[in-house]
C-alpha cells in the first residue's frame, strides 16, 4: 500500500526546494523560452540569399537574363562581379561567397543558334549541406530558363510541342520547407529530456551529498512512495514546459499546431516516463552532483544524435537505425511532428505511443530495481 | 537512570562485522543495551562507530553476524525496526532550503504522526530546541546548536523507545553540547533507550554504560566506574615536582613506569603496582634535583583508561607483527 501522505511530503518538499533556487527557476522557466528563440530565429539549415560571384564572360541579353533569373529568385543574391578567373577564385578561397556563376562568351550565340549552351556554376564543397542545396535550387533556376527557351524555339519553328517532362513540387505539411516549424516543435522533446533528467537525478544525488537521503531512509518510508515523491514534481513540470514551448512556438513564431494538444501531453507523458527512469538510474550510479552532471550527458548527446532531431534517421548506417528504435526521444519527436505538422491522431502514432510506453515501463522497472534504500 | 540488570535487552549485537573491500571497519562485535539506559559508544575517529550505527538502523548491511533492534531482527526486519527507532548523525541532515517549521512538518508526515498528535509534537520539538520564535527562519540560517537541537526533534517526533545517536555533539560549543545532554537525559529519564557515539571521553560519564571501540573491535564495556576500576592497567599517580617537562623524559626510562603524560601543571604517570614504584620515583626525582616532589595515587579518568586501553592493543599487535617479521 502507498501512503499518499508520505508522497505527498516529498512531492511538496520538491516543489519547495526547486522553486527557492534562483538558478532552478532559470532552468525551468527561461532555459525552454531562450532555446526556442534560438532554434526559432538563428539555427536554420534554409538556404536564403546564398552569395554568388557572378563572371558573364558573354555579356549578351540571353546571358544577362540567365544572371538575373538567378538573383532574382530569393535564394541567391550577388557578392561580387567580375571578368577575371584569378579574383573569382581568391573569393571563393577565403569563403568570401558560396559559389560562382560562369557564362562563357559565345553562351548567347550557341542559344541563338540552337546548340548546347552551357552555363557552369562552381561551388565551395567544404560545406556539403549548404551546397548540395545550392545546386538543388540552381536546377530549378536553370530548368526554369530551359523551359522558356526550349518553348520560345517551338513556337518560332513548328507550332505546337509538348513541353516534355515536367516536375510539380508540393511540400505537404510544411509548404515553404522552414526548418524552424520543424525544429520549433521539436525543441520540446529535448528540452523536456534534459530539465527531467537532470532534475531528478540531481534532486537525489544533493541528497546524498548533504546527507538528508540517510535521514529519509531510516524511516518507514517506503521505495515506491519515495521515488514517486521524488518524480511526480519533475514530470509536472515537463509537462508545464511542454506547455511553454507551444505558447512560444505558436504564439510567437507562428507555428501550426494541427492536431490535439491533449495527445501531444499524452505522448510526451509516456516520454517523461523514460526520461524519469533514466535520470533515477543515474542518480542510483552517481554520488557527487558532477558525477550525475556528466552521466546525464554521457546519455543526452546520443539520444539527441540518434534522434532525427537534426540528422536524418534514414541516412544513418543501417545498424545504428535499429539502435535508434531503442531511443524514446526518437519515437517522441514523431509524435510531436505528427501533431504539430500533419495533424494526425493516435490512430496513425498509435506505434510511436506504444514503444514509448514499453521503453519507459522497462527503464522504470530497471531503474526501481537498481534503487535501494541501503545507502552503501 | 540506571535500570535493573534484568530489565529487557532491546538493542543486541552478536559478532556484527561490516567489510568494505579489504578494510574492516567493524570486525565482530557483541553488545547488548537495556530498556531506558543511555548507553555510549566510544572510540576515536574511524573506529567503526557509525558503521556500527548504521548497520542498527537499517542503512547498511552487516557483511556476518545478527543483531536484533526492538525485538526485530536487523537484516530481515529492517522495515519494522525504522518505525520504532530514532536517528540522527552528526550531519544533523535537515533540508537547508526549507524552514524550521517545514522541516518539522515533513519529517512529521514521512513518520505519518498521527494527525491529532502533530501540533503537539510540532510544539514539543519547538520548545525543546528553543525555536519557537524562529518558526519561519531557513533552517540554513541557524546556528550549529540549534539545528542539532531540531534535528534530534526531528529524529523522535514518532516518539520512538529507541533513539540512535551518531556523533550528535560534535561541530557544537560547549554550552549546546551541555544543553544537549540535558535533553538525552530527559528522554532517558522518560524511558526512551539511547544508543549514543561519542569520541569525547568527558561525554561518556553522562552514560550508564559505555563500549569503548577501536579498529573495529570492542575493547572494553562497562559502567564508567566499571571500566576505572577493572580496565585499568597499572595505578595513575600524580607527581608534581620543577620542570616537570624534563621530569616526563627520564620518568619515561624507569622500569615500571607504564607511561607519563603532562597532566595539567604536574605529571600522570601510569605504574606497575603500587607503593614501590611510587617510592623509587620520589627517590629518583629528588636525587635528579626536581624537588620538592610530590607523589600521590590518583583517581584514573576515563581518559587514562581509554588511552591506557589503545595503547595496550597497539603495542600487543605491534609486537605480533615484528614476531611474524623474524
């Protein structure tokens, strides 16, 4: 039997204890605002106005058109001019712009004339991600530009041709492709991670610093009612920074919360139960608060990595992808973007939220186990 | 405070031991404690008096040997024995964050004191500590005194017959260990068995009965006249002569003499028998130029005893150990 009074205490002593230190307050409140922020306003992997050096060699209207079909679409925008390959290259040495733009002379006549007319762009392949994107977005320049001329040259021949085969693409659930609306949302699975793990594990280990565990140990109390006394106050306030992180997401950055709030808290409930039982386990391994400090993030940056919060699941070597179904962040974060996004409902998460509940109740039940009221 | 011989045995120990790796911190110890005494547990730093505590409250595992505490057995009945026991170590482990008033209330709701009872109790530890005006105040704030004074109301606000006390005097002036005495007495005096540590020997007069602990073992029990009277090697005299500094080093060399220590302005000296050593040593004294010599028997302390004790046991083994060496 749990004696609620004896949870109870431990429960309000928590809150107490929590809420009397400034540094926790921070934590708990200005940590989930300040890391949205950040991940909403600075941390995108967008490419907007990447910085192109333009060399038209040609200078004729076809390939001054070609020049401003790139600038003028919103990825791109220009650096610098020139005619001289020697300064083109310095600036892409020193980084000083992400690609260069080269129209050789003749490129007009050869349009002109109905025959290939290549356009090159060289790219800074230091920064894969940026230019692998940058390329995507000059095929759509230059397809686009093809498709004109190819329609122009019909026209002026032979009437009527099909103008071949043509790409339409629509990115569902997220039109414009922002990364904030898909990291926004997901902040909130790691933040809730890190305040939950590091709460309950520190909450225990101070304890066992100062000495007061022993104090509560030599009493009746029981495992159960200590370890709930000692997680409910952390789950409620993950819960509460849930809450936070939608009021900021939607509220200031404008993003779309498509499904139900209600399943959202049921999701990350069942994620806080992992959570919860890992930074239990930690504290049963750690005696000094530095100690828990560094096993909390000895298991944060993997989950984080092996998460699909930054890096694509899919392009992790297959193994790693199975490891990756052990992680509860992972099957969190589709819950989240499934809500938040698409907005569907448990009849499609349905999987996600059982793995959740499995992997929590089993970390619980280790975490339960390793805990003893002996104190050595 | 003593109680009859035969009243109940509520506190047993019977060859307890308790390993860490290799070291032995406490190595088969037997004892036990009666209803209603105050009995003490005295030995030097690291003798093994907390691990002792600690394996009667359930904290820790004896690695051999049985105990039982309130008729409970030690290592199967740990959950029965925690309510009817009281701790608290020299830490004096209160929540700093928390008010005088709210520490009280928790541990009052962990014991699950019975709800008509709590105001009482909360009242009773206030008083008893002294802290009824400072209700509100952070228990970090107070002073050493005070906090050791709520943290043993703390300890007994179930009221429990049997209170185990760790060091709880030390880290506190002297006026607030005295005043802390005076409150052991009165529970004992209400009934309440105390088992208590203690590495300062004028404390251990307060108890009805001591163990007197080193390195792990027990090296002597007994009432404190008891432990005079019987554990005693030798006879204490005290000697006062002129500089009695130099007196100390050539009274070290004279057959017979146990030790000699400086002892407020004259020396103590620990001898074999009595009346001739006592003789020889005003005799040689006198002759050395240190007259005028006084020599009298004197009453041993219990510093003399716990001091002739230890090192009794340290020459013994040393002794062992250079014969093993050979």
């Amino acid at each position: 039997m749990i004696m609620w009074e004896r949870v109870l205490q431990i429960l309000r002593k928590e809150f107490k204890i929590v809420f009397r230190d400034p540094r926790m307050r921070l934590v708990i409140f200005g940590v989930p605002v300040i890391q949205c922020l950040i991940f909403g306003y600075a941390v995108t992997m967008d490419v907007r106005d990447a910085r192109l050096v333009v060399m038209d060699l040609d200078n004729t209207p076809a390939s001054r058109e070609v020049v401003s079909a790139f600038l003028g679409s919103p990825y791109f925008r220009a650096v610098g001019w020139t005619r001289d390959w020697a300064e083109a290259r310095h600036r892409l040495d020193a980084a000083e712009t992400s690609g260069v733009l080269r129209i050789n002379s003749g490129f007009g006549e050869a349009l002109g004339a109905g025959r290939p007319a290549p356009v090159q762009l060289i790219l800074d392949g230091s920064d894969s991600n940026t230019a692998s994107l940058i390329l995507g977005y000059s095929r759509q320049v230059v397809a686009r530009i093809s498709g004109v001329v190819l329609e122009a040259r019909a026209g002026a021949t032979a009437g009527r041709v099909g103008p071949g085969v043509e790409l339409r693409e629509r990115a569902w659930f997220n039109a414009d492709l922002t990364s904030r609306n898909y990291f926004v949302p997901g902040i909130m699975a790691v933040l809730v991670m890190l305040v939950t793990l590091m709460l309950t594990s520190m909450a225990i280990v101070r304890e066992k610093e100062v000495g007061t565990i022993e104090q509560v140990m030599v009493t009746p109390i029981r495992r159960s009612e200590f370890i709930l006394g000692k997680s409910l106050p952390f789950a409620v306030i993950g819960l509460v920074d849930v809450g936070l992180v939608t009021v900021v997401g939607v509220g200031w950055f404008g993003i779309p919360i498509r499904g139900s709030f209600a399943l959202l808290l049921l999701g990350m409930g069942l994620f806080i139960l992992s959570t919860l039982g890992i930074g239990l386990f930690i504290s049963t391994v750690s005696s000094t608060q530095q100690q828990a400090m560094m096993t909390t993030f000895f298991f944060f940056f993997p989950a984080m990595l092996l998460s699909g919060f930054v890096y694509p699941i899919d392009s992790m070597p297959e193994p790693v992808q199975w490891v990756t179904l052990a992680n509860p962040l992972r099957h969190v974060l589709v819950v989240i973007r499934g809500i938040f996004l698409k907005g569907v409902g448990a009849d499609v998460l349905w999987p996600q939220l059982v793995a959740l509940l499995l992997i929590g109740v089993l970390v619980q039940l280790f975490a339960i186990s390793r805990f003893r009221k002996r104190v050595v | 405070m003593r109680r009859d011989a035969d009243s109940a045995v509520v506190v047993e120990a019977e060859n307890l031991e308790r390993r860490f790796g290799e070291f032995v911190a406490v190595a088969g110890i037997s004892f036990a404690v009666r209803a209603g005494e105050v009995f003490g547990f005295l030995g030097p730093n690291g003798a093994g008096k907390s691990t002792t505590i600690r394996m009667l409250c359930g904290l820790l595992a004896p690695t051999a040997g049985r105990g039982r505490v309130a008729g409970f057995d030690m290592v199967t009945e740990t959950e029965r024995i925690k309510s009817r026991i009281g701790y608290m170590s020299q830490r004096f482990s209160l929540y700093d964050e928390l008010t005088v008033e709210e520490n009280i209330d928790f541990f009052s709701g962990i014991y699950r004191v019975a709800r008509n009872r709590k105001k009482a109790r909360k009242d009773w530890v206030l008083e008893m500590a002294g802290l009824q005006g400072h209700r509100r105040t952070r228990t970090a704030h107070l002073p050493g005194g005070w906090k050791q004074r709520l943290a043993l109301g703390c300890a007994v606000l179930h009221e429990p017959p049997i209170v185990f006390l760790d060091e709880p005097t030390s880290g506190v002036d002297p006026a607030s260990r005295r005043a802390f005495w005076t409150l052991i007495q009165e529970m004992a005096a209400a009934g309440t068995t105390v088992f208590v540590t203690t590495h300062y020997l004028e404390e251990s007069e307060y108890c009805d009965r001591l163990a007197i602990i080193d390195r792990g073992r027990i090296v002597a029990a007994g009432t404190p006249t008891e432990l005079k009277r019987d554990h005693m090697r030798g006879t204490v005299l005290e000697i006062n002569c002129r500089r009695p500094f130099e007196a100390m080093r050539m009274l070290e060399r004279l057959p017979g003499v146990r030790e000699v220590a400086l002892f407020g302005a004259g020396l103590h000296a620990v001898v074999d028998g009595d009346g001739e050593v006592a003789a020889m040593i005003r005799s040689r004294l006198e002759a050395a130029g240190f007259a005028p010599v006084e020599v009298a028997s004197a009453v041993p302390s219990l510093e003399d005893v716990f001091v002739s004790l230890v090192e009794e046991r340290s020459r013994r083994e040393s002794g062992v150990k250079e014969g093993k060496g050979r």
